[in-house]
C-alpha cells in the first residue's frame, strides 16, 4: 500500500515524502504545489488506492477509507521531524508516543486543517 500511495501521489502532481502506519490508518508526508487543490488530491489518492485495493489486489474484505482526514501544514524547518514521526508510526503506537494532534481524526469530518507552528510544534502525548 505504501508504495501505491507514493507512486499515485507523485503521478497526481505531489513530492512525496513519507508514508507510514498501522492496520486502521495511515499518515502521509507530502508537499503540494498552491496550484492543486488539497481536497482533490487527497480525494483523488484515497479513490484510487481504494479501488486499487479492491480491484487489483482482490483484498477479500471490503475496503474504504473514512470519510475525513486530517492535514498538518508545516515548514520546511520540521520537515526532517514530521518525516520520521510518519515512518515510524508502528513504534509510536507500540510505545504510547502518538502525538495528540497528528492523530486526531473524526469519522464525521470531511476534512481537518490543523497549523503547524514552527515555534511551537506539537507535543507527543504525554509530554506536556
């Protein structure tokens, strides 16, 4: 799936950078020119690995992504960090050091936009 993700995603006009996750969802680092409008691409990508997913691989139970999503905007300046948080996302959920906010997601969302602040980045949970 991964490998799916990356390749749709730079085939859809993004840079990707990383995917990572476990069984029930995965987080995905990319960066997007202002010229593609987020809500398509990450319409598009969804659609197409989920049709992938059911199509291609035959996966022998239904299979759809949830209605909403969330992104994380943030600069260059966290781009390393952001990066390594989403490759490694089997050994923040193993350990309990999931960050609060980059995990945060609604069923009932369409869509949550999330800031990053580059002087004040989010905190994994647990370390206030």
């Amino acid at each position: 799936m991964y490998k799916y993700i990356l390749g749709k995603g730079i085939e859809l006009g993004g840079i990707m950078h990383a995917v990572g996750g476990v069984e029930e969802h995965l987080h995905t680092t990319f960066s997007l020119a202002p010229k593609y409008a987020l809500a398509d691409f990450i319409g598009k990508l969804k659609g197409a690995s989920s049709h992938w997913v059911t199509h291609v691989l035959k996966h022998p139970n239904p299979f759809d992504w949830q209605r909403g999503y969330g992104v994380v905007s943030f600069g260059d300046r966290n781009m390393a960090q952001v990066i390594h948080y989403v490759r490694n996302q089997k050994e923040h959920h193993h350990r309990q050091t999931t960050n609060i906010i980059l995990e945060k997601w609604s069923e009932d969302d369409d869509g949550v936009v999330l800031v990053w602040d580059d002087s004040n980045p989010p905190r994994p949970e647990g370390r206030g």
